[in-house]
C-alpha cells in the first residue's frame, strides 16, 4: 500500500467503519462532498453535491447500511500542501468486482473540506 498522511488513513478508517458519526466528524462543518453516488443513496436531494454535515450525515447513514462490507484497496495517494488524490478499488458487497475511484479531497488542517468523487467503469 503507498505512503499516506495520517489524514488519508482517518479518511480510509472511517468510510471503511460501519460508523457515520466517525465519517461526519472529519468534515468541516460547512464541507462540500460531490458524488454521482448521491442520486442513489440520497435522491430526494436532486443533486449531485451534499452541503455541510447534515446532508453528510445522511448520506453516511444510508450508504453504510447499503455497504454492510466496504473495503478501499488503495492504488496511488498524491498529496500537496493541503490536497490528496487518492485512487483505491472499492470492494465491498455491493460490487461484483472492485469498483476504480479516483477522490480528489482538499483539507482544512485535519477536516475535510471538499471532497469530490469520480467512479470509473471496469
């Protein structure tokens, strides 16, 4: 596995627990998460962006119930200042094979304070 910043490896540790409060704790308060995952765990939203921790919160909620098994295989971790892109495979129970995603995160000190999500096919 690359080298990462203890940042990355709360962000891993968290998604990878079956704990949302653990995952809203590492956003700011007014954070930004961008996912094409949002219209099917939260599609009452209407968009594609969650603002702050509520949205965040539910979003959590939902998508760890969903992936009763999540594991992130992590590929390539670059990092600058305060920014890391992170590609890792996704394998959980939901995926028939692992899912390649790229997560461009910008950090505000040790919170997250915009995330934004690529998925690609096999």
């Amino acid at each position: 596995m690359p080298t990462s910043s203890a940042r990355v490896e709360a962000w891993k540790s968290a998604w990878e627990s079956p704990d949302p409060a653990r995952v809203v704790a590492l956003y700011t308060r007014d954070a930004t998460h961008q996912s094409a995952l949002i219209a099917k765990i939260y599609p009452e939203l209407g968009r594609l962006e969650l603002n702050g921790h509520h949205e965040i919160a539910v979003y959590a909620r939902r998508g760890l119930e969903r992936y009763r098994e999540l594991r992130f295989e992590i590929l390539t971790v670059t990092e600058s200042g305060d920014r890391a892109a992170v590609e890792y495979h996704r394998h959980s129970n939901l995926d028939a094979r692992p899912v390649h995603v790229l997560e461009l995160i910008e950090w505000h000190d040790a919170l997250i304070s915009s995330v934004r999500v690529f998925h690609f096919a096999a």
